[in-house]
C-alpha cells in the first residue's frame, strides 16, 4: 500500500513554518523560514521541504494551511484555526497535555485541552505587542543582543530588576532608563522575562491551568522565558524541539485525517 504525505503550513505574522508527515504519524521533514504572511515565505518553506525530501508536489497528498496568513495560500487544499491546529500538535506530541501556553510573534494565547486533544475552551491576547516574540525583539534591539543570547544573560542574572510595565513602548523607555543607571544587561533580561511571565501566565491562569502544561511557540526555545513561566504559574512546563512548529505539525495531521478520507 502506498504512503500518504501531508504537509501542514503555519503562516504566521513573522515566519512560515512546514512539516510533513508520513502516514499521519512520522515527522519526515520541517523547515522555518523568517517571514510570514504576505510574503515568499509559505511557498519558500514548502520548496525548502520538496528539495529535502526529493518530492515534488503532485507527491503531496494533501496540504492543509492554517496560522495568521492561512487564506493566502493558494496551493492549500483547505485551511484550519491555528487554534485547533495547535491543540492536534500538541497532543500528538504530548498525549497527556490539557493546558498549552502559546507565545507567537504578535499574539500569546493559553488553551485548556480535554483528555481526547479537542479544545475546550482558550483565552488569547493579541491587542498589544507585550507578552510576545515582538516584545523580545524590541527589548533585545535596545539592549543590542541577538534574541538567541537572551536566555544566557537570563542564567547570568544576580538580582531581580523589577520592569514594571508591560506596554512595549514604555518598557522600552524602562529599559534605556536602566542602562543610563548601569543595571547590568543580565538582570535587566531577567527582568523582561519576568514582566511577560507576569502577562502570560494571567491569561493561562484565566483559562483553568491543570497538568500537563505544554509550551509551544518560538519562544519557547528559550529557557530562560520557560523558567520565569515555570516560577509564575507554579507549573512545570514540557518544551519539544517542534514548538516552534507546533501548528504546522496540527495542520500536517489534519491534512492526514482529509487525505484518508
């Protein structure tokens, strides 16, 4: 009998994440490409996939779009809410997850999960920049850090620096007021951290946190934004080297679930 491949596309505001899948169950490749909706960036992640695997589309059993930017993709065959999209990833990754905490490029969000991976009920927060990947990206352009650098100075840290605000445009100002004081960068970094701990694990808080509790998205990658979460929520978190690709692993078993039919 032959395979069935399925690609799922995450097209996000900041990157365009791809996986596929084998038969609905084996990664077989992925790739990230650092722009998002409106741009190259889906058809790029998908071609980067191709060549890795030395497909061509008519291969592709199905592809499923889902993320910010999921109705531009012409070469999908439907599309999906990133929220169901993550909630599928998540428990395929981690049967025994009920809680996700989300921290994409423009928007955070916590959903509560149910023993069969379908998603109960969500709160989300994309009104403001402040407990974001974006919001990291300011503060590290102002302390001219690579964002990857973050969670070494975090682990450098002595002392607590609290930064009371959580809008980006005065935490910025917060932030230049305490270099001109010579706050050290390290605990500056660990202060940042703790102020979107402080936003995001809120919004977890309001969605009914119970055990396990998974995080996903590209922040999640860093570990020091993972220990400062950990600390707010009272919870231990489980990371995977997918989170990134989270809702593109969802969308890849949907396209699956489509292809089968």
């Amino acid at each position: 009998m032959s395979k069935i491949y399925t690609l799922g596309v995450d097209i996000g505001s900041t990157a365009s994440k791809c996986i596929m899948l084998e038969d609905g169950k084996n990664i077989i490749a992925s790739s990230k490409v650092d722009v998002g909706a409106g741009t190259s960036g889906p058809i790029r992640a998908i071609n980067e996939i191709l060549e890795k695997t030395d497909m061509k589309r008519e291969d592709i059993s199905y592809i499923m779009a889902t993320g910010y930017g999921r109705n531009s993709l012409e070469e999908a065959d439907s599309q999906m809410s990133e929220l169901s999209c993550h909630a599928k990833g998540a428990y395929f990754l981690f049967p025994n997850v009920r809680t996700i905490i989300d921290i994409g490029g423009q928007d955070s969000k916590a959903l509560k999960i149910d023993e069969n991976g379908m998603l109960e009920n969500f709160v989300m927060n994309d009104k403001c920049a402040a407990g974001t990947g974006r919001f990291l990206d300011v503060i590290a352009n102002v302390l001219e850090v690579d964002i990857e650098d973050l969670e070494k100075l975090d682990e450098q840290s002595t002392q607590d620096v609290p930064i009371s605000s959580t809008c980006t445009v005065f935490a910025e100002s917060e932030v230049i007021s305490q270099l001109s004081r010579g706050t050290k960068i390290q605990d500056i970094v660990k202060g940042i951290h703790t102020a979107i701990a402080s936003r995001v694990g809120a919004l977890a808080k309001r969605v009914g946190m119970k055990d396990d509790v998974v995080m996903t998205g590209g922040v999640a990658l860093n570990k020091g934004m993972v220990r400062a979460l950990e600390k707010n929520t009272g919870f231990k978190l489980h990371t995977s080297e997918y989170c990134q690709l989270n809702g593109a692993l969802g969308a890849a078993l949907f396209a699956y679930q489509k292809a089968n039919k």
